[in-house]
C-alpha cells in the first residue's frame, strides 16, 4: 500500500498569480497573513500579490520577515503577527524559505505548541489554516510538499517535519515570477529540483507514479536548467523548469528522499549554507556511495539525462549518470566542493550522527554506518 501526497488544486502557467485572491476566497479567507522574505519585497513582488490580494475584497497583512533556512524563532515571530493582526489564512510567496516558514505558522496556528514539537511524521491533530502557496523558484518544491523544514536554534539542526496537514490547498507556479532570477539562485534551486527526482527515484519508497514523475523531471532538467542559467529571460526554459521541480517535488512528497536531503539539512543548520548548493555538492558522491545498490535505476537516470548508454554495461551507464550530473552542476556554476564554502572536518562527525537521525536518510537504497556516512562528506570536501 501506498499514499499519494498533492495539494488539491495547482495551477502553473504565465499570469497564474493573479488568480490568488479567487482562490483564497475559494477557502473563505477574508484576512491572509502574506510570509514572503526582505528580497522579495524589495523587488516588488510582495505588493504586486497584495494588489491582486485586496482587488479580490480581501483585507490582507505581510510578514517579510522570513530568512534563509528559517528558524523556530521566525516561525514564533510570524504567529505573533499572525494572532496579532487577526488573520484567518495565510499566503506564501517565495522559494523554500517562505514555504517552510508559512508552513511552520500555520502548524502552531492550528495546533499550538512549539515548532519543535512538531519535527518527525505527521505530529499535528488539527488542519492549519487555509493555505496558498505561491512560488517564485524553479526548485524546493515546497509550495505543494507536505515537508517542513525549520531550523532548532539551540541545537543547530534541521528538523523536517513531514506531515500531510501541512500540504497547500492550493499551489501557483508562476513562471513570470521566475524571470530575471539571478543565474546562481537559478542554478542551485535547479540542481536542487534535480536532487528531489534523483532521491526519490532511487527510494526504497518509489513506486511507478513516483518514477514516472521523477524521470520526466530528469528529461526537462537535462534539457531546460542549463538555458535558464545562461539567459534568465527565457520563458520557455523558466516554464518547463517550473513544470520540472513540480514533478520531482511529486515525486519526493510521496517516494521521499535520502542521504543527500539528511547530510545537506546539516550543513545548512550549522552553516546556514544555501540548501541547493549543499544537495549539488553532495548529490554525486551519495550517488557513488548507492551505486551498487540501485545500480539498474541510475542507468535508467543516465539515459533520461541525455547519456549516450548504447553498449555499456549498466553499471558503466551508472556511473556515466553520476558523472553527468557532475558535469551539469560545473555547467551552471555550483562550487566544486564544501570546502569552498568554509565546511571544516572537525564538524564532520556531528553532523554525520545528526543525518542518521534525520527523517530522508529513512528511504535511502542503501543504510551506512556512522564512518561511511563521515567518509562522504570527507569525499566532497
């Protein structure tokens, strides 16, 4: 038996935004709390969404207060502002950041409590909320998962919360939203998407819908990520990436992930480093460490990510796979290791015994030891 994890509704094409207001009326909002982040505010965005917001004849209140890998305190600051000023809903407008951030809200707002209660799989006994998810980047897929990431600020861990309540009502992949991003936030939410079907596809949760999902993803991210790097203002290529992270993000919420998300979660805890640069540099060397153990699927993966396999074995074909994907992440600019982004191997052991615990590593093809698991991040230093 199997669930199948998506939110009711999700709409992606050019001008989709401006049916926000429509849909929050749908839910029977009258008051959103807006969770988006300084950066987009600063570019407009945020007041764009609040226009079509009120033109729809609701009231509604912002809080851009959301940081990279946001922490419990952000999400204790957004309920605040969120009793504080009566709101009955909530909007999310962003990446992963304002997902996850929203997401954590809206978990405390049904249930109450502290976010931290909250970290394992499905902890909440009330729905949150009603919920639209409005995304702004080809890549976390949070605008339509049921996962939650928060950091604990006093242990300096991750926690992913996976919870089906958490899941948007509805979800609005805009790719006019996408246009103009910078070519590195292109580039890690991209190799980001691609990480999502990789894990997914070689879960020990897969199943044919999952696989269907993550191997389309394979095709648009091989074909698309890299134009969108190079020219921003591609539509073509800013559509189907969005389209691409949908489908990996389809595939994760229901197959799950594995060592990269869990090794990846650490880093971006004790660092605060850009989660989808940390996926990129892990991605490889996971995929080295699973090779035998998924050795038909990664095959599989080299085809659909345009490796000539025609007379390699499949475990030739395999590794011609990881190498395309290191070969992709050097094309679109990701640093060539951790070390470049101030990991140091004193830290190693920490982190790898808090990835043991971390919910992904559950679906991983294949378990390590505690070493194996320090022997890989040593590897992508």
């Amino acid at each position: 038996m199997s669930d199948f994890f998506i939110p009711p509704v999700n709409t992606v094409g050019s001008g989709t935004v401006k049916q926000v207001g429509d849909k929050l009326k749908s839910l029977g909002a009258k008051k959103p709390l807006l969770v988006t982040d300084k950066g987009i505010t600063a570019i407009g965005v945020t007041d764009q969404v609040v226009g079509y917001i009120k033109a729809a004849g609701l009231d509604v209140v912002v809080y851009d207060e959301t940081v990279p890998n946001p922490t419990d305190k952000n999400v204790a600051d957004g309920l605040a502002a969120f009793q504080k000023n009566g709101a009955d809903s909530i909007v999310s407008l962003g990446g992963g950041s304002s997902h996850d951030c929203a997401k954590g809200i809206g978990i405390l707002a049904g249930n109450g409590g502290n976010i931290r209660d909250y970290a394992g799989i499905d902890k909440s006994a009330k729905p949150m909320p009603p919920f639209v998810a409005i995304n702004t980047t080809a890549g976390t897929a949070s605008e339509m998962t049921r996962f939650c990431i928060i950091t604990n600020t006093e242990t300096h861990v991750k926690m992913a919360i996976v919870d089906w309540r958490v899941t948007p009502n509805f979800s609005i992949n805009d790719p006019d939203l996408m246009i103009g991003k910078p070519p590195a936030l292109t580039a890690a939410t991209g190799m980001d998407a691609l990480t999502h079907a990789v894990e997914a596809y070689v879960s020990i949760a897969a199943t044919p819908i999952t696989d269907a999902c993550a191997l389309m993803a394979f095709d648009l991210i091989a074909k698309y990520l890299r134009k969108a790097v190079a020219r921003g203002t591609d539509t073509v290529a800013r559509e189907q990436m969005a389209y691409a992270q949908f489908l990996a993000g389809m595939a994760f919420n229901n197959a799950s992930l594995g060592y990269v998300h869990a090794m990846a979660h650490q880093l971006g805890g004790f660092y605060n480093l850009p989660h989808g640069v940390c996926n990129a540099i892990l991605l490889p060397h996971v995929c080295t460490f699973n090779l035998n153990a998924s050795i038909e699927r990664f095959a599989t993966m080299a085809e659909h990510l345009g490796v000539k396999t025609c007379g390699l074995s499949a475990r030739d074909a395999a590794i011609a796979g990881i190498e395309a994907i290191k070969t992709l992440s050097a094309d679109v600019g990701i640093p060539a290791n951790l070390t470049v982004l101030g990991v140091k191997e004193a830290d190693l052991k920490i982190m790898a015994e808090n990835a043991q615990k971390d919910a992904c590593s559950f679906t991983n093809p294949r378990t390590a030891k505690l070493e194996e698991i320090i022997g890989v991040f040593k590897n992508a230093l």
